[in-house]
C-alpha cells in the first residue's frame, strides 16, 4: 500500500494594495497553472511573536502560511510602518515561504542612494551622484557643477514614477526641494542628451536574464510612462543586456526594471533599478506579457513536495 502526504498549499499571497490589471494578470497566470492568487495588504498583516502555528497573521492565511508571496505594493507610511511592513516580509521568508522580490532587495531598490552606492561599487555607469542631508553641502556641490557646465537633477530618496524630480540651474531652490524631500538631498549630474530627445530605456530583467525591452519618450526631460511618455519596442542590444543584467544582480533583484539613459556621445548610465517594477506599458509596447513570466520564475521557488511512502 502507498500513501501519500495531502497536496501542498497552493494559495498565494499578493501583497497590494491597488490589484487593478497586473493584479488580475497574476491571479490568471497563477490560476492557468493550478493556484490561486489572494490580494492583501500589507498594512492589514501583523507579528504575533510566540503565536503558534505561526507568528505572523496574514489576512486570509491564519492556519497556514502562503505557498509563496509576490510582491506588487509595500504600501508607504512612517518609518515604523514602512520597516514594520517589510518585517512581515522578512518572517514570512523566515519560514520557509518563497518570496519575490523579497524584503532585501526592496530595502535596495526603494531607496535611491542605496541602489546608487551598489551599482557604483559593482563598477557600472552611473552618473555623478550626492547625497547627503545639509543644505549648505548640497548649494556647493550644485554651484560647483553649475560653473563646470553640469545641469544637476534633485530627486526624493523614496519617490517614483518621475515625481518630485527637479532640474537645478541655480541654487536658489535648494532649500524647497530638501524640504520637500524630507531633508535629504539626492543630486546627480543631468545627463545631456541629444536636442529633444528625451528619452529613456526600461529593461525588464527576470533570474538573471533580460526579457524584454522599451523606450519611453516624454514631451520634457521627464520620461516616466506615468508623466506623459510614450513606450515603444526596444531591440536587446549585448550592452542594454550585460547593463541590465549586471544591475539586476547588484541589487540581488529576482526581477527588476532596469532604467538607462543615453547621453550625447552615445554612452549608456544606468539610473534606476526597480524591485516592484509595472509592465503594463512594456506590454503595450512589445506585445509581452511579464504575468506568466513572473509566476513560473515565483513558482520553481516552491520546495518540492516529499511523498511519505509506506509499504507493507
């Protein structure tokens, strides 16, 4: 006689707040392959240290954690809430629970300057780069770059989608962008592009492979989809790939958005790598659809099901 131990969990958790269509693209890729997916917040979960069977309390997971967690959403708050929020992330991993991106990555990835600094220390592009918290620091380091020819872009350590970014020509709104900023200054060198090309690139990078690729092409310096710009096909060239890749890995990304910018002599930097990155507008662009991708990459995650066989 053979026996066999019941079927593993196969419910997910989707951490979001705002499900909307790349929601339903990875509740229908998770469904076509035998799971189901479930939307939660993140700001509704909780620690329950010593709480058996589990010391984290997932809405809609109370007996049994989740198969897996795909991150779409670390809602904002304070700064208690935000690192409360990835605790949960960070216990959930700690039991055994797949998790993409998980919380390391997004601590890399959310922040800037931190993602920044392990570029740079990984040897790839970028262009010049400040931070620091005193407003006399930053008007120096602005007018030094003024008088060298540099224009110098200010951007919120945590923003996204282009907003809050400033272009610098002069010192006087310093002050204004730090405060706006919450005190702390991230400024870099504005990277000059051909007259009226204002674009930029997004690489979706998956396990440590470039997927698919775009140019987003604004009306001003801006380029983000969400300000305006338009997406359009993008060849993989060996360079975007190698960048890409290579910045993916640096941040420990299991799939990231990776965004570079050309400058006039035709150089690539990379800006931005983005652990909880959107695809809708890649989809439109190329036609691809990253939901599936990203389930099967999720899914290969999941331990493999033992079977206890018992002979007699």
């Amino acid at each position: 006689m053979t026996t066999e131990l019941p079927p593993a969990n196969r419910r997910v958790a989707i951490f979001t707040d705002d499900p909307g269509w790349h929601g339903r693209g990875l509740v229908q890729a998770l469904a076509a392959r035998g799971y189901s997916g479930h939307f939660v917040s993140l700001a509704d979960c909780r620690l329950e240290p010593g709480r058996v069977p589990l010391d984290v309390v997932v809405p809609g997971f109370a007996r049994r954690a989740p198969a897996a967690v795909f991150v779409r959403g670390v809602p904002g708050g304070s700064l208690e809430q935000v690192i409360l929020r990835l605790n949960i992330l960070h216990a959930l991993e700690w039991l055994g629970v797949p998790v993409m991106n998980g919380p390391r990555v997004i601590e890399r990835t959310v922040d800037k300057g931190l993602t920044t600094l392990l570029l740079t220390r990984a040897g790839l592009p970028t262009p010049p780069t400040w931070i620091c918290e005193s407003t006399g620091q930053a008007r120096s380091i602005i007018r030094r770059e003024l008088a060298a020819g540099h224009r110098v872009v200010g951007k919120p350590l945590f923003g996204s989608q282009g907003e809050g970014l400033q272009l610098f020509d002069a010192t006087s709104s310093v002050s204004a962008h730090g405060e706006f900023c919450g005190g702390a200054y991230y400024l870099q060198r504005f990277v000059e592009r051909m007259p009226n090309d204002w674009s930029d690139i997004r690489v979706f990078v998956i396990d440590g492979a470039a997927v698919a690729a775009m140019t987003r092409r604004g009306e001003h310096w801006i380029t983000n989809r969400a300000q305006g710009a338009r997406c359009e096909a993008l060849p993989l060239t060996p360079e975007l790939t190698r960048l890409a890749v290579d910045a993916a890995r640096a941040v420990g990304a299991d799939y990231a958005g990776v965004d570079l910018i050309t400058d006039i002599n035709n150089n690539l930097y990379l800006i931005e790598v983005n652990g909880i990155p959107a695809w809708y507008g890649l989809k439109q662009a190329t036609g691809m659809d990253m939901a599936p991708r990203l389930i099967d990459s999720l899914l290969a995650r999941l331990p493999k099901p033992d079977l206890a066989v018992i002979s007699s």
